[in-house]
C-alpha cells in the first residue's frame, strides 16, 4: 500500500488484525520498551501507544516486527522492486521474466522526488518542541531519551535543495540527559562508513553551516530506505519512492529541505563542537558508552496534525531490526556477488550483532588441476570483502568454497561452521590483521574504532571428523566445567580476565595439558568462557560470546602454536578466550522493577494478556 503517513498504515494494518491498541497510559521511561521486547519475542503484532506519558503524542512499535508484515505492509510493490534489483545484478532475468521488470521500470518515475508547496497537509502543519516529543528510554543505564527510527537527512554542500544528490540514514539521535541544553539541542551519534560523515567534512572545508532534517514517521518506505545498503547510485529518497509507490515528497524552510509527508520533522545545525552522547543499549547486546559526538542546534520542530511517532528496541538480537535484516537479505542478496568475482553468498550473522562474524561461500578456481586443495582464491575473495563499504567492519570473516557442497545454506549457521570446521587446518589457513578499524560498537578491541580481523579461510576434503559428545578431560587448576555447544567445539570455563599477560601463562598450561589428552581433529575449536553452560544453552547464546567477547589478534591462541616467516597458526586445537573484559561495555539487563510493573501490565491489559 503507498501509506503516506504512519496513521494510514496503523489503520491498514489494524484492519487487517496486525495492529494491537493499548489505551491505558504506559510510561515511556523503561516499559514501553519492555513491553515491545516481549511482543517482539513473541513475534506478536505491532502495538498502538495511545497514551503516552508526559507526551501528547501516540506512538507505534513493532511495524516491521516480522518479515511477513514488512512484505504486507510493501506488498504492492515489493515484487516489481524485487525484480529491478535482481536485474541490475543479472540482466539475463529480465529475458526469463520480463513482465515483472516492465512493471518495474514503468514505475521508476516514482523514485523522482517531487516538490510540493507548504499545504495544509504537509509536515509544517504544526510545531512542537523536543520535550514534548516522545521521550523513550529503552534500557536502564541509557543517557537518556532517544530517537531509534531517524531519518537524518543532508545534502552535500555544492547540491543543495537536490533529493537525488542527498544522504538519508539511520543514525542514533539523544534528545535528552547529558550536558544538551533542553529544547535547544540533541545528540547526533554517527559511526565510521556512514554517508552524512562525507557531507559533514564536505561542509566543514568550505566553511559552510552543515544543516541536517530528522523526519520521523511518514511513509514506512523512507524509514526502511534510510537503511538499505543501495546500489551506488541510487539515492535513498528515490528507493524509498519506489518502495511506496509515492513519489518523495519534499517541501522547503529556509535553508532546510523537509520530507513533506514525514509525522515529524526536526531542523538544526549541526556545531562543530561536540558534547558526550550515550551510553546506550545497542545492537550487539551491551552498552555503547559515552563518547564525544556532534550535536544539533535546534531550528524548529514541526509535527503534521495526526502524527503518530515510530519507534523500536535495540538490544542483544533478535530484536526487531532482526526482522529488518531478513528483507534487506531477501532484496538485495542477488548485488553483491555481482560486485565481487567469484562470491556466491555472504550473511552477516545478526545473533553477534552483525559485524562481529561474517559468513562467505566462494568459488576456488585458481589451481583446479591440483588434488590437495588450498584457499587461494578464497583468500582474494575475503579480502575484497573486507573492503567493501560496511562489510569492512567485519571482525570474524569465515569463507568456504562453494564445489565442497552445493547445497550449503549460508544461513544455516550451525551446518556452516561444522562444514568449516570440518575442512580447517590451522596451521595455514588464519589469516590476522591487526591494529585496524571495526564497528564503532564493538568494544572487544583497544579502542573506538580499533581492534583487529581474521579470516579463517577452508576447503576441499574433510580434515577433521568432529566429536559432539563430551570428551574425558583433566583439566588444569582454575579450569572446571566444559560442555560441547556444538560438534567441534569446547566451551570451558576458566578463571576471571585479569590481563593478557596472565593470559598467556594460563593459556600455555592449558594447551601443554590439551596436548596429550584431546584430538584436535575431533574438537577443533576451544572457547574459553565465564559460562559453559550458557554456551551449551543454545547456538545464539554461543556465537554471541565467541564473537561479540574476543579480539582476533589478542584472545586468539592455540595448542602448539608457532610463528613462521611471521604466520601464526597452531598444530592443535584453536583457543578464543571469550571471557567480559574490563575494557568491555557491560551486558544489557532489564530492570527488575520495570519488569515487575510491566508483568502486572500483561496481567491487566487484556490485549497483552491475550498475547501470554
């Protein structure tokens, strides 16, 4: 449906029994939040906050809180938008279904952006301020109120007034807490690889005021758009077009170009001094803390009369913007091996938060002559990933080769890393770098923004014949529980981190001991850890210690390691240790007496209570 306003689409979707109202008042402050993680998990509907505490202003969650009503709420074009993408990455498609590709194209004048007057009907009908906006705190030790679904619009400096030529992306904004002067100004939080980053500086060497639009609301297509990782080229707004079926429309102030159809607009310019934004509770499932980021001087806010605000929860996935992924994957899995020869598949896996881990299949065709396979083209491969836009903040890379088994699903992570696992030799086939950028979020390296990769690289025959029983073992002292979360793999547990230093001696114990009890071909991999049986648990609880816990050049070890000719391998089983670290940010957890008074909530409000 071409919604153009978030309360078109709460109506659609509430006709349709996807949409839950909840009139009671629940306080943005902690609850709100509880309450859509527990739907989320639930993988229940999308809810209506009609009373908001201290805001007059309803807000809605969980609109794309399955992939299936993020397909319905584009369903009418989802299918042609589907096809022009396929097309660009495999032009011989439009031979094989050229009806959907004609669609396609004839609708591509709906990704031009339209300039409206300052009607009635536009965003400018009404003007509010930041305290009065929804102030939605989502875990306990937040900062303060954020916006988790912006779209922060700016345009470069020499293409003002230009939709075509802009940036709209999804970057964290903090309108409360801190040192931000009330109603005067909000945090903008925006990480490494990021669009508005090249503006900003673009804007600075010429001297110019850098002034961003935050639309919030409007069509769910400039929300999802601000999002995509696009084809170069195509600009946000012209996608977020298409996607609706709309045109995008904008209207002007001043010097600010606005999305006339958005539920809310924020205007401002952003200083060139900053202020500390954070911590916040993010998608890696701890804490981003505080840290010095641009703010914005506010300008006006303006709300249209029947603004409705967007909203959703960041927190250890899955979460909603899990869901999100699955139909960015769904659309755009067909660009990217166009864009890197020989790729066949790449899934950043969501359960690490991302970046953590990135799973690849390729094709080795380097030495097709050769018996004894060895990553080779593999190897060019991984390292063009790692230079691809936000694929680059990859801290785990693990590459396969497609010919060991065509019918490997990449999104079967466990099947995936047993298949890896099955064909790895340590001693060749880890390939480090250190002192490199990865996700800003990620605080397992030595700084923001600093840590370390690896790749582990594997293919041809099977090496190893992986054990998922538990092995006979005597460990050494400070070692205790250890449990096989998947074939393969030891999750031991081991003393508290207290330096890399001792570390290191605790590590050259255990391997010495490792060496004459267990069968590296059977347990390849060792996971030194807190909590065995949290690992044991389930597979999500396992990948998100590994790789959301560990920093590839300094938790890395193995049994009978060496270096030559400066490659480090080992001959036995690889070591991570995935044990919290000072340095680390701290995990998120619910507050306890949120919980209790959101538990009465789900008692008493018959909507939830009928959700269990």
């Amino acid at each position: 449906m071409g919604y153009r306003s978030t309360k078109e689409c709460v109506d659609d979707l509430e006709k349709h029994g996807h949409l839950i109202r909840i009139k009671e008042e629940i306080d943005p402050d902690l609850e709100i939040a509880e309450i859509q993680r527990r739907v989320y998990e639930k993988q229940g509907p999308a809810i209506l906050f009609e009373k908001v505490k201290s805001s007059p202003f309803p807000c809605v969650s969980n609109l794309f809180g399955t992939a299936d009503r993020t397909k319905f709420i584009f369903r009418d074009t989802y299918t042609e938008l589907c096809a022009l993408l396929s097309a660009k990455a495999d032009p011989s498609k439009v031979l094989k279904s050229p009806s959907k590709l004609i669609k396609a194209v004839l609708s591509g004048w709906k990704g031009l952006p339209k300039k409206v007057s300052n009607s009635s009907t536009s965003v400018m009908q009404n003007e509010t301020s930041i305290s009065q906006l929804p102030q939605i705190k989502s875990w306990p030790d937040d900062g303060g109120a954020f916006i988790t679904l912006p779209q922060v619009y700016s345009e470069h400096p020499d293409q003002q007034g230009k939709p075509l030529k802009s940036n709209l992306g999804m970057y964290r904004v903090q309108l409360s807490g801190n040192e931000y002067e009330i109603d005067k100004e909000i945090g903008l939080h925006y990480q490494i690889h990021r669009g508005i980053g090249v503006h900003h500086k673009l804007h600075n060497d010429q001297n110019k005021p850098f002034k961003v639009a935050i639309f919030v609301g409007g069509p769910p297509a400039n929300t999802f758009s601000a999002v995509m990782p696009l084809p170069e080229g195509m600009p946000e707004v012209a996608f977020g077009g298409l996607l609706s079926g709309n045109r995008f429309h904008f209207t002007k102030f001043k010097d600010w170009t606005l999305a006339a159809d958005a539920d809310f607009c924020i205007i401002g310019t952003i200083s060139n001094s900053t202020k500390p934004e954070g911590p916040f509770g993010d998608h890696l499932g701890y804490y981003s803390l505080k840290h010095d980021f641009p703010c914005l001087g506010i300008e006006k806010v303006f709300h249209r009369n029947d603004a409705i605000w967007p909203f959703t929860v960041v927190g250890r996935p899955p979460q909603e913007d899990t869901s999100f992924g699955q139909v960015i994957h769904d659309m755009t899995a067909s660009i990217l091996p166009t864009e890197i020869n020989g790729l066949k598949a790449v899934h950043a896996v969501d359960a690490t938060g991302v970046h953590p881990l990135l799973l690849a299949i390729g094709e080795e065709r380097y030495t097709p002559y050769k018996k004894n396979k060895r990553p080779q083209e593999l190897m060019t491969i991984a390292n063009a990933i790692l230079g691809k836009g936000q694929l680059s903040l990859a801290k785990y890379l693990f590459i396969v080769d497609e010919a060991d088994d065509k019918s490997l699903d990449i999104h079967n992570i466990d099947k995936y890393i047993t298949h890896l696992l099955e064909r790895i030799d340590f001693s060749y086939d880890l390939h480090f770098q250190t002192h490199t950028t990865i996700d800003t979020l990620d605080y397992s390296g030595t700084g923001v923004n600093d840590g370390s990769k690896v790749i582990f690289s594997a293919c041809g025959e099977k090496k190893n014949d992986l054990k998922n029983t538990k092995p006979e073992l005597t460990l050494p002292r400070g070692f205790d529980k250890y449990e096989v979360p998947i074939a393969g793999t030891l999750a031991i547990r081991a003393p508290k981190f207290t330096s890399h230093q001792d570390s290191e001696k605790l590590f050259n114990e255990l391997s010495e001991s490792l060496k004459s009890q267990l069968n590296s071909k059977h347990y390849p991999l060792i996971v030194i850890v807190d909590d065995a049986e949290f690992c044991k648990k389930s597979l999500n609880n396992f990948l998100w210690v590994t790789f959301t816990r560990s920093n590839p050049s300094h938790d890395i070890y193995g049994v009978d390691s060496f270096t030559e000719f400066k490659h480090w391998g080992c001959r036995g089983s690889l070591i991570i240790d995935a044990r919290i670290k000072p340095h680390h940010a701290p995990p998120l957890v619910e507050d306890p007496e949120v919980t209790a008074r959101v538990d009465k909530l789900f008692e008493d409000i018959p909507q939830l209570k009928a959700l269990g």
